[in-house]
C-alpha cells in the first residue's frame, strides 16, 4: 500500500482495459482521482474526492456518471468513515478513545 500512495500525486495517471485514472488533486486533507473509461458497450466518467476531517475521520464523494448502449445513469453517494485510533494497531490493543 506504500508503494501504491506514492503514485497518489497531482497529475499522475494510470490506464487499464479502456479506463484511465488521473489524480486531480492531492494533499495531505484531500484526494480527488477521476476515471474516465471508454469502451464500445459502456463509457462512464466519475470522480472520487476524498476528504480528511480529522486523524480519525474522513469524508468520501462519489459520483459516477454511466451509458450503457444508450441507457444513461448518474450517482452520487456519500460516506463519512469514523476509525476507533489512528493506528491499526489501536484497537488491536483495545485502547479507548
């Protein structure tokens, strides 16, 4: 997973089976990556913004536009996550917060 978030930089992209993902912005409170995907039966643009509210908390958007051979769709979910520390280790170890 180290490995995979030093690629997590403003700019950087990626492409696999007709979909490209580029990191739109990347901060140390914000993470915004966008995919485009465009194969013949299916194209779909989305866009994942994921914000850090706290050391324990964080806040994810997403939202997702398809068309499937003429059959268009669009979402938006959204999320707040809530962690028991800062570590994985942490609750392992029962520690309260």
């Amino acid at each position: 997973m180290s490995e995979d978030s030093k690629k997590m930089v403003k700019g950087f992209s990626t492409s696999a089976g007709g979909c490209t993902t580029t990191f739109v912005e990347s901060t140390d409170t914000k993470l915004i990556n966008e995919t485009v995907c465009n194969n013949p039966d299916v194209k779909s643009h989305s866009i994942v913004e994921t914000t850090k509210i706290s050391d324990t908390e964080f806040a994810m958007t997403m939202k997702s536009d398809v068309d499937a051979g003429g059959n268009k769709t669009t979402s938006i979910n959204k999320i707040k996550q809530t962690f028991v520390g800062k570590t994985c280790s942490e609750a392992s170890k029962g520690v309260k917060q």
